[in-house]
C-alpha cells in the first residue's frame, strides 16, 4: 500500500513544480484586479458605440460612468500591471499588491453591496501573498520601474478626471482634457505657475491632495528604482558583512564545484535562502547576486560570519575531501554536536570511512552512487524512491569512533 502513495507524491511535485507559485499567485492577482473593475467595462459595454461617439463633455462622461468608479477603474488595472512584478519575485511587487488588494478588500466589502464574494476572495489571496513572502525575495530594476510606471499613471489618471470634475472651481474654468493633463502634471511636479487657481475649498484640498500624492510617488519611484543598483553594489562592497544579521533558517554551501553550482541552482529554484562561501582566489561561476563570502570554508570565524549559528545545513561541496571532513569539524565545533546538519561530499571512494569518522549528518559520494546504479540496471533490480535515496544519503554511524 505505500507503494501507491510514492508515484503519486512525484507526480503531485512534477504538477507543482508546473505551476510555481509566484505565477500561480500573480494570475490570482490579476484576476482579482479584473473582477474589481469589472462593474465599470460592464456599464462601458452596456451603451451603444454611438452612445459614447454623441458626448463632447467630459463631465458628462464621468456623469454616466460616476467619479467613483475612477478609483476602481486605477486599481484594476494597476493590480494587473503589478501582477508581472509578482512572476519577476520581486519584493517590492509583493508588498505593492499587498496595498492594493487591502484598499480593493476594504472597497468591496464596505463599498459595494453584494460584493462580499469578492472581498473573501481578496481576503484569502492576501493570506496567501503573506504565506508565501519567501518567495519574492528580489529587488528587481525592472519591477522598480513597473511600480514607478504605475504609481505615475495612476495619480495622472486621478489628477486628470477630477480636474475635469471640478473644473468650474478653478479660475480660470477647467473645461478640456488638454489643460486638465497641464494642470495636473505642473501640481504633481510642484512647480506651481499660479496660472491656474483652485478657488474652492474643494478644489484647494483636491490640489493639496495631488501635490502630496506627487511628492510621495515621486519619491518612492526613485527609490524603487535606484535601490536594486545601490544595494548590489553596497553589497558587494561590504562583501556580505552587512547581511550577517540578516541570515538564518538558510543553507550554506562550502565549495565552488560543478556540484556545488548545480545545488544552488536547485536551492534557489526552490526558494530557498542560500549562502555560499568560496576560498579567496577560487574561480567561481555563481551569479552576480548570490549572497557570497570570500574565506576559508574551514574557519569556525568564517562560518559564524555566514549564520551558522542560525543555519539549517552546512554542505561541505569541495573537491577535496580533507577540506569537506575539516568544514563539517569547524560546523560542528562554531554550533555543538546538536547544532547546525552537515552534509560532506565524498570525491574518492577510498575516503569514505575516513570522511565517516567526523561524523556528519550526511555522506554522498557520486562514485559509489553512479556504480550502484548502473549495477542495479545491468542485473534488472527494481528502483523506488526509498532506495535511491538510501544509495545517494549513507547516513553516518552514530556511534562511529576513529580506530
């Protein structure tokens, strides 16, 4: 009977691993941006062609459509836009959408009447986007400048049409969408050419709300934007020293080997925190934005300064394999014999038992793997799950002592 359950768990994560959960969650968000605005495109394809084709006023448009429905109409689309920041995993996509669907949930369950539907919805997708924060861990230039693109076209949307609204409340009159897009990018920017007054209390506190809006967008913008280039460099400058703090619940590669490269790869494919450190003067082929320190793998200072303290394993991944048995002691020695998992790779067969006797939490070697594999296949002896992974991961004798 457990035999049943093994080929369905490798399909289930072959499914999974279809369908990550970024792109899951960003078609979510969409779809939630889509079905907020929808009372709008609905009243939109409710009036003939002609219909729209017959109005010269752009009161009057905002009239049948209603001012209220502009708001709607931005956050829409702009948690549609956002939603291609989520399949990037950048964070600042993550948090945008975050505020966007509260406004949205906050909007449909106290604003509209039998729309409670779509504030669960909005209510469950916003549990899942905090569940699932590891997963938008990067801080994108491109994202950046999504959120920036965004944020601009959605005040000038706001600034436009309520200009338009209230245009009789300015002196002179706002009447035409020309000088509605003038008035509201010289308000954003904060230039003020005192042209065009608002002489209203109205039209005073929807001025001040757009020149605050600006400032912040603005602002915000550059951030997002500048921020990935300065922290990368930052980063690479201090070379690692300001993260130390920031590590934990991650995994620390020892080594800059095929293997080693191919294990970050799969670590960080599945979303895990990763950091790696590589002796000074080693050849290395990570990318560019790996957390990455320079030093002696061996060092119990080096390890500490890679959160080992606070680390779920340590992979001993070097081509030597004096070097991987001193790594797993320096591991064992900066967190106790119950502290931090290690695994060591075994290059040679002979070191086996040698690379045994320090005891790490997991022993791999390619060699005795590949030969008992391909024995297996010449002599037809079945394969499953449970011995595959007992020939990859000899687990050490616990009570192993050197003789």
């Amino acid at each position: 009977m457990p035999t049943l359950h093994v080929p369905f768990a490798h399909r289930l994560r072959k499914v999974l691993a279809l369908f990550p959960p970024n792109w899951c969650l960003a078609i979510l968000v969409a779809l939630d941006g889509y079905a907020f605005m929808h009372p709008v495109l609905r009243e939109v394809r409710a009036r003939e062609y002609d219909f729209w084709l017959a109005i010269d006023n752009w009161q009057e448009v905002m009239r049948v459509v209603g001012l209220l429905e502009i708001p709607r109409l931005v956050l829409g689309v702009g948690l549609q836009v956002i939603a291609l920041g989520l399949i990037l995993k950048a964070r600042i996509a993550w948090a945008f959408s975050l505020v966007l669907l509260i406004g949205i949930g906050t909007f449909a369950i106290m604003g509209d009447s039998g729309r409670a539907g779509l504030g669960i919805y909005t209510l469950v997708l916003i549990i899942a986007l905090i569940a699932y924060w590891r997963r938008f861990d990067r801080a994108s230039v491109t994202a950046g400048s999504l959120f920036a693109l965004v944020s601009m076209l959605s005040l000038l949307i706001y600034a436009v049409f309520g200009t338009l609204y209230l245009g009789d409340e300015f002196n002179p009159p706002i009447t035409d969408i020309t000088t509605a897009l003038y008035f509201s990018i010289v308000s954003m920017s904060t230039v003020g050419y005192g042209d065009i007054t608002p002489h209203s209390g109205t039209a005073r506190l929807f001025t001040a709300s757009i020149i605050i809006l600006g400032i912040t967008i603005f602002a915000t913008s550059i951030s997002a934007i500048a921020g990935p280039v300065i922290g990368g460099n930052l980063k690479r400058l201090v070379k690692g020293r300001f993260s130390t703090a920031m590590r934990k619940n991650h995994i620390i590669i020892a080594g800059a080997t095929p293997l080693a490269l191919s294990v970050y790869d799969g670590l960080r494919r599945r979303g895990d925190e990763v950091t790696v450190i590589v002796p000074a003067g080693t050849p290395q082929e990570y990318p560019a934005a790996t957390d990455l320190i320079e030093g002696d793998p061996s060092s119990v200072e080096v390890l500490r300064n890679a959160g080992v303290t606070r680390a779920r394993y340590v992979l001993a991944l070097r081509a030597d394999d004096a070097e991987n048995a001193f790594i797993v002691m320096a591991a064992k020695e900066a967190t106790g014999e119950n502290g931090v998992k290690t695994v060591a790779l075994v290059n040679t067969s002979k070191h086996l038992e040698k690379i045994r006797r320090v005891r790490p939490d997991l022993v791999f070697s390619l060699q005795l793997l590949g030969a008992e594999l391909l024995t297996r296949a010449i002599n037809g002896e079945p394969l499953d799950s449970k011995s595959i992974t007992d020939l990859f991961f000899a687990k050490a004798e616990p009570d192993a002592k050197t003789a």
